[in-house]
C-alpha cells in the first residue's frame, strides 16, 4: 500500500519553536521575542508547503538486530528489530515543508537579522514535526481500520539506528519520495524533512508503548523520549 498527499492540516505549536529558540518552559520572553514569534507563526502558513508519502509492508523476518521487510529492504538495528519483532506490519514514511521557509531564514541570516532567521528556522522544525505528527495520524486511522495499532515513530539516527539506513527508507518508499532526496551523506534536502518507520501490529502486543529510551543509560542524550 502506498500513499502521497500533499493535503496536510498542520498547527505550529508555540512552545515547541520556544523550545526549538532555546527557551524553557517556565521562561517569561520578553515582550519584543514573544511578539515576533507571534507575527511570525501567524504568516508561516504563506511559507510552508507540506507534503508526505508512506508505504505499507509486511515484514519477512526479524533474527538479531536484522529486520528484513517486503521487497528485500533490509534495517540493521537493535532497537527497531525488538520494535518489528512485535510487529505484523510496518510503515515508512517521509515529510517535508518544503524549502522556501528555509531559504527566507538563510536570507535573514545572511542580512544579519539573527533573531528572525533562529524564530522562524524554529517554526520550520516544528511544522515539519506538525507533518509527521499529522502522517502518524493518518497511518494510526488506517491500521485502526484493520483492527491494528501503531508504534511511535522512529527515524534513522536514533538510538542506534544509523543514519546511513536512510538510504534503505527512501528505497523503500520508491519514487514517493514527496519532493525529498537525500544527499551522499544521507542528509534529506529540503532540510525540513522527517523520515521513520511506525510498527503496526495486533492489538495486546504493547506496541504503542514501546520505548528503548527506559532500557538505556544514556540519559543526557538529546533524543531521550
């Protein structure tokens, strides 16, 4: 199953682009900064253009960390291979914003408007977050749909997944790659992009709570959950 949309309903969510500025949550801005963030949330829109693609696969085999799914697209990870094997399903996904958001920040930068460029690079990643939000949504309804449940997402990168398995997640996607494409580095251009896979699986499995964050020691690791 395969599907493209560029249909997306996002909200930016203020204290998440306070947070992405360096702000914590009991932090009084000042009236100048609040305000600029305000202005800007409220035009973003005009800047943002969202797009997504996700497919469905069976998967074929879990043995180790190795995860073999439909169409011979092999992930090498501990911890997505505990998370599959729990799994009947699994979902890959890309989303994007686009990159003229982007291209206004780099341009405020380069005219020495810092401030600006960091508050609305900061609306950038969390609408991106927005869209995939709003993918994982859309994956839950049609698994739901099956009787099924979702897992949380996870992306290359994280825990012990590396980043070069994106190649294998755009593979996997095929030419549904919703405008993205990756660089030799594996980094996605537009830089406003996520990627990831969410495990579908029987409802009783848990698999929606399942989290390696609670097994690992690293607890200064910036994508602890």
């Amino acid at each position: 199953m395969s599907v493209t949309s560029n249909q997306v309903d996002i909200e930016i969510d203020r204290k998440q682009v306070c947070r992405y500025i360096g702000y914590g949550a009991d932090y009084k801005l000042p009236a100048r900064i609040s305000s600029l963030i305000d202005e800007y949330i409220e035009n973003a829109h005009y800047l943002i253009e969202p797009s997504y693609s996700y497919v469905i696969r069976d998967i074929k085999r879990v043995q180790g960390s190795i995860v073999v799914i439909e169409d011979s697209i092999v992930f090498r990870s501990r911890a997505i291979a505990e998370l599959l094997q729990q799994c009947c399903k699994v979902s890959v996904f890309v989303a994007t914003i686009d990159n003229r958001l982007e291209e206004i920040a780099c341009q405020l930068a380069e005219d020495g408007l810092v401030l600006r460029s960091a508050v609305l690079d900061a609306i950038g990643s969390s609408a991106a977050e927005g869209v995939a939000e709003f993918v994982q949504g859309r994956i839950g309804e049609a698994a739901n749909g099956q009787g099924l449940i979702i897992s949380q997402r996870f992306s290359p990168g994280y825990c012990d997944w590396e980043i070069g398995q994106q190649k294998m997640v755009f593979r996997a996607v095929g030419g549904d790659s919703a405008g993205i494409r990756l660089t030799e580095g594996c980094l996605m251009i537009p830089r406003k992009s996520i990627s990831g896979i969410i495990g579908i699986a029987p409802p009783g499995s848990e698999v929606d709570k399942y989290n390696p964050c609670q097994s690992c020691d690293r607890h200064d690791c910036r994508g602890r959950r």
